[in-house]
C-alpha cells in the first residue's frame, strides 16, 4: 500500500489566515521571548506571503538554509524564490519522514533560521547571490536584524503584531502571522517535519487555543 504523503491545505489555509486578520488583532501573555517587527519600507502583505510560499512544499532539515561551514547563509538563503531541490525531495517522503536520518542535507530543505533568513532574503532582496544574507542564530535573530536597523526590538511579544519575528531562548525562531481573540498566536515556522503553520497556547497558557484549532 502507497504511504500518504505530508500535505497541507493550500488553498484553504491562506484564505483562513486573511480572515483571521481581518477579525482583529488582541494582544499576548508577556514571555521571555523576543521579537523584532518587519522592515516598514517592505509591506507586512509581501513579507507574509513569502513566508507562506515553503508551507507544505519544504522539509525540515537541520542546517538547512545555511552554509557548509554552518556560519550563514547558504546558497538557497541567498536565491530568490524557491529551491526545487526542496520540492523534488519533499515528494520523495512521506507520514514516517524523520529529519534525523538527514542531518546537515543543507539543500534538502530549511532549519527554523534558514526558513526565516530565505524568507527575509526574497522580501528585501531584488537578485540571488547579493550580500550575506539573513541566516543567524535562531535565538539571536531578532536583536541582529534590530541592530541591522531592519525593526524594531523588544523584550516579549505583547502586543504582537502579524509580520513580527519571535526569537526564543530554547533556540527557535518563528513568524507572526496573526494574533486571534484569545492571545494564541498563529505562527509559521521550519520544524519537524517541515516548514508549517502552527498555533501557541492561549494567553492563559490552555492548549486548545483558537490558534490552534485554526492551524
């Protein structure tokens, strides 16, 4: 019997995201997580809909996005669009994929930080290959793009905002993609299996947030 493949809802999910918008946006429990706002010269429309272009075509891969030498951003970090190495090898998997049988495949797909530094890179960037590109440390993400004058930088995430970039102390990094009633947020970020859209707990910590039930 042919193993279900890992599929997203493409068509459905956009549409869900933009009227989760359109409805308000409430603020969030106060964190130790950090986040730095967009880059204002750039709209918070272009900026989310390059986030949304890996949703369910791009597999976790640890390293992925950066360079051999892991200290930046690698050649698909630094190219417009998407890879299609990315693509041919997400079809090659299926239900039972495990990241872990494919550490440091750098071109295979994108870690947590190489999925936002693409994502930064095909937001701000008009040609492949210029610069060093956006891929750091998922946990100093958001203090380097502040300091990079690329946004603002604040010590939680209340009052979080759709296009706001969430580095975490557990070494994680995420988007903001909208902020429902409850306080839950809903997220796109690369983490196992793959680049995805996920929701946080409610501003009361209850896991059967709106946030989630919408992912």
């Amino acid at each position: 019997m042919k193993k279900r493949k890992i599929r997203y809802d493409r068509i459905l999910l956009p549409i869900l995201i933009l009227c989760v918008i359109i409805f308000g946006i409430s603020s969030c429990h106060k964190t130790e997580e950090t986040k730095v706002q967009s880059k204002p010269i750039h709209t918070t429309t272009d900026f989310l809909k390059n986030a949304l272009k890996p949703v369910g075509q791009t597999l976790y891969i640890y390293g992925g996005g950066w360079n051999e030498a892991q200290t930046g951003s690698g050649t698909e970090a630094l190219t417009l669009g998407l890879s299609k190495e990315w693509k041919s090898f997400y079809d090659t998997q299926d239900s039972t994929y495990n990241y872990e049988n494919y550490m440091y495949e750098i071109h295979k797909g994108l870690d947590c930080s190489g999925y936002i530094g693409w994502t930064i890179y095909n937001t701000l960037e008009t040609k492949s290959n210029h610069g060093n590109g956006y891929v750091l440390k998922a946990e100093e993400m958001t203090k380097t793009y502040a300091n990079m004058k690329l946004g603002s930088y604040k010590d939680s995430i209340q009052n979080a905002k759709p296009g706001d970039i969430v580095s975490m102390a557990n070494a994680h990094v995420y988007i903001v993609l909208c902020v429902c009633e409850d306080g839950s947020l809903l997220i796109a970020h690369s983490s196992p299996p793959g680049v995805k859209i996920s929701g946080t707990y409610d501003q009361n910590g209850n896991s059967n947030s709106q946030a989630v039930g919408y992912a």
